[in-house]
C-alpha cells in the first residue's frame, strides 16, 4: 500500500528532487505520490466520456524526469504542481473549444481555467482547465487541431534540436519557425470566432479563414521539409 503523505512531507521531498543529492527512497516516494493520481484521474477521465461524451487522449502521469525539471526550472512546490495528472481534448477549432470549455464548467464546479490563448506561453496556445478530485488536481488539456499542430511542431523541434525550445530558447531559427506558425494560429482563430457571429453574411470572412489555412499548411509543409532534411522523422499528417 502506497505511503499517504502529508502536504509538507509532498513539499519537503520536492525540495530534496532539486538538489540533485535524491536517491532510491526519494525516487520510490514520488513514484508512490505520482500513484495516487490513478483514481482521481480515472474518474474524470470517465466522466469526460460517459458524461460529455468527450473522447480523450493523452497521458495518465507526468513521467519522473518531467516532474524532477519541472522543479528546477520553476520556482514552484510540488504540492502545488496542477499537472502531475492529466489528459487532452483536441477540437476541430475555437469555436468548439468555447463550447467544451462551458460543458467542462457546468460538469465540474471545483475547478480552475488557465486561458493560454489570452497569454501564450512560449507560443504555446491552449486552454487548460484543471479539476480538483479527492483533493488531487487533474489537468485538461483542450486543444483546436491548429493549436494541438503547433504543439506536435514545438515537441519534434525540441526533440531533434534543444529541449529549451518548449520553453523560449533553443535556436533563433527555431524560435522564428515557431513564432510564425503561432501568428498564423492566432489569425485563424479570430476570423473563426468572427465567421461564427455573421454567418451565412460572412462569405469575405470565409474565404479570408480560406486563404489563412493555406498559408498555414504550406508553412508547416516547409518546414516539415527542412525538418526531414535534418534526418528528423515527421508524421504524415503534419504536410497533408
């Protein structure tokens, strides 16, 4: 049966993680800590499918390695760590991300929204919205397919070239890649949300959404290239 620790005991052994000096008893308390996320999790996520009707993808724990730089590059307890748990919605763009954002808060009332569309992180676009169950905190991830594109695209670069990519460093080149595709997302984004309010009225809007896609898939398509060019293998679905 797994240790229960309390919330300093949680906090003291996050401390421990970030000197380095941690061994076997740390490593086997946070794989005990990271164990008690299974339940909680299990029942969000069943909700989110039997409830909702929201087909959900994604990992169960953040892995040791991730929690462990997590701590040292953040200036955050692991008590407090909103990500240990979770899973991913993906959406076919902003509109239906409103929409599952409104179902998600009328299902689960102890919950908090991270709007990283309002306040991109690194370039990282998506909605965040984390539910507190058995006093455990799972995070939902609910991505467009544009926004969930970008995020694949960040992964693969910080895969093959510097993991500091994900976070605002790395390569200028890379940054520049990025940056761009993170613009056109934003674009595309606004003229979804502004086709949604005019309608059948919004033919110009329409072929402007058009137009924008286009340009999106070519850079993508680019840089997919440039990519494989490097020996980095790239999903299909990435210049289709």
């Amino acid at each position: 049966m797994a240790e229960i620790l309390s919330k300093s005991q949680i906090d003291r052994l996050g401390e421990k993680l970030r000197t380095e000096t941690y061994g076997e008893d740390e490593l086997r308390l946070l794989d005990e800590y990271r164990r008690t996320f299974g339940p909680p999790y299990d029942e969000v996520v069943d909700r989110l499918e039997k409830v909702l009707d929201i087909p959900v993808s994604g990992r169960l724990a953040k892995s040791t390695n991730s929690i462990i730089e997590k701590l040292n590059r953040e200036s955050i307890r692991l008590s407090q760590m909103q990500d240990i748990a979770g899973c991913r919605i993906v959406v076919p763009d902003i509109v239906q991300q409103n929409r599952t954002l409104a179902d998600l808060t009328g299902e689960f009332s102890n919950s908090v929204v991270v709007d990283r569309r309002v306040k991109p992180s690194h370039g990282y676009r998506a909605v965040h919205f984390i539910v507190r169950d058995c006093d455990k905190p799972i995070e939902i991830q609910i991505r467009t397919s544009l926004q969930h594109m970008w995020a694949e695209m960040c992964e693969k670069l910080a895969d093959r070239i510097d993991p500091s990519i994900k976070y605002g460093g790395g390569p200028e080149e890379a940054r520049r890649m990025l940056e761009r595709l993170g613009s056109l997302v934003d674009g595309m984004e606004r003229l979804e949300l502004l086709l949604a309010t005019r309608g059948a009225a919004g033919d110009q809007i329409a072929q402007e959404l058009r137009s924008a896609r286009e340009d999106y898939v070519k850079s993508i398509g680019s840089i997919v290239k440039e990519l494989r060019s490097m020996g980095l293998e790239m999903p299909d679905d990435f210049s289709n």
